[in-house]
C-alpha cells in the first residue's frame, strides 16, 4: 500500500519546490528565480498586452455585443474575454 499515490502542485504557499506528474512519471523541481532582465521585445510585448487588456476594460455595451456576435461564429477561441483581448492586441500590431 502507498502512503501518498500522487503528489501536485506546491509543497508550501512560500516554498520554491513543486511535485508534478507528466506522462505517468512523478517528479519534483525547484522554481527559480530569474535574474536575467527582460529584453526590449518583452518589454514591448507587456505594454501592448497591458494596453489590450486596457481596452478591453473600456468597450462600450455595443462593441462587447459586436464582439459577441463574432465569438458565435468562430471556433479558434474558448471564451470571450480570450477572443476580445486577441481582437484588441491585432488592433495594436497593425
């Protein structure tokens, strides 16, 4: 009999070490930090994801109710709120 069969997630709310299982194999990590800054493009790409989300937030009944529409008859996105801030960052990239 095995004490614990699967283990997942974070041992502890502070701590770096996780358990997971990918594939049938349990095994465990550390989460590290990164000390490397963020280059220009990521910095960039932040901004205009903080920018997108933005907007989203500052639609008008009438956009929220266009982009439902929208969200009906495609089948590439899995919620509306994904769909709305994808049209808005393809706005931002034009």
């Amino acid at each position: 009999m095995e004490l614990i069969d699967k283990m997942s997630g974070k041992f502890h709310s502070n701590s770096k070490f996780y358990a997971a299982e990918r594939y049938g194999t349990q095994f465990t990590g550390k989460i590290g930090a990164n000390d490397t800054p963020p280059t220009e493009a990521q910095v960039a790409q932040r901004e205009r994801f903080a920018q997108a989300k933005a907007n989203v937030a500052q639609l008008t009944p009438e956009q929220v109710t266009a982009y439902q529409e929208a969200f009906a008859k495609q089948h590439k996105y899995k919620s509306l709120q994904g769909y709305m801030l994808a049209q808005e960052m393809a706005k931002l990239s034009e």
